[in-house]
C-alpha cells in the first residue's frame, strides 16, 4: 500500500517536474517504511495530495533561484534536534552534493534551535561545496541564539551569514 501511495506521488510530482526532489522523498520513504506500521489490509491508501503534505511536513523546501541551490527549513524546523535532523540529514547532504553549480544556501529563518549534529552537517556540506571550483556556502536568517552559536564557535569566520535568503543567493550569483 505505501509504494502504491508513493506511487501516485511519484507520478504527481514528474507532472510538476520535480524529478530530484522525488529521489529525496524516496529516500524519507525507504527511511521510514520500517519504522512505521501501515495496516495491510486497508483497501485504500492516501491519497497522493495528502501524502505529498505529509511528507512537505518533514522535509525542507528545496528550489533553485538562479544557479543557487536554496534548502529553506520552514516552520516545522524550528528546533533541529538529534530527532528532527535524523529524518533529514541524508536529504540535505544528497541535496548539496548533487547541486549543479556548488552554489548552496540554507534558509534558517524559522530554526530557534541547532545543536552540534546540525553544526556537523553544516560542515561536511560546506566542506564538499568548497573542494568545488566556483562553490559557494552560505547561511541565511539566522536567529540571534543560532548566530551566537556559530560567533562562539568561529564559525562565523568559515561560512558567509546573511540577514535573509535574497542576500544569501545575491552574494553567490
């Protein structure tokens, strides 16, 4: 029944040409599917609309703007603890790694909260982006916690942080 669902999805989603963030979805899928009891004998499944909401509800909104690959962690991000981030780390790494340019902004402007496993992956998409010729990494609406997190750390001095996602994408177009 769920490969029935993802299904439909998959065939809603080539209609609207989104064919990469398929492959995403697919693997939140492959990822939850042992985790989450789906009855067998139902005679149908959800539909394709609503499946696709509720797997917008725990991924980030990936879009291109230009030649920059924007990730926007939306309102159901505002904390990315240990829990969140292990429903969407394979996600965001996959999504910088395929981005075409290295161009990569993450939208922050609905996270209060990171710890150190969201810090890490930070750093392993900013270290594969910046081994690319014409990379560029980039942090945009960081709340004042987030920012003091990464001025503790240095980090700041590493990755360009801006106010918001149109300066973000300006300063690597």
């Amino acid at each position: 029944m769920l490969w029935d669902a993802v299904g439909k999805v998959m065939r809603l989603v080539d209609k609207l040409k989104r064919r990469s963030t398929m492959r995403c979805v697919m693997r939140v899928f492959e990822d939850l599917s042992p985790r989450v009891n789906f009855p067998q004998k139902r005679q149908s499944g959800p539909s394709a609309k609503r499946l696709l909401i509720m797997v917008s509800l725990i991924t980030p909104e990936i879009r291109k703007r230009g030649d920059v690959t924007v990730i926007a962690f939306g309102p159901q991000f505002e904390s990315l603890d240990e829990t969140v981030l292990d429903k969407v780390r394979d996600l965001v790494l996959e999504t910088a790694k395929n981005a075409e340019p290295a161009k990569v902004v993450i939208d922050l402007s609905h996270t209060k909260f990171f710890g150190s496993s969201f810090i890490e992956v930070l750093f392993r998409i900013w270290n594969r982006i910046n081994g690319q010729a014409g990379g560029g990494f980039a942090l945009a609406g960081l709340s004042s916690y987030c920012r003091e997190v990464l001025e503790i750390t240095h980090l700041d001095k590493l990755w360009k942080l801006h106010a918001n996602e149109d300066d973000a994408v300006a300063s690597l177009s």
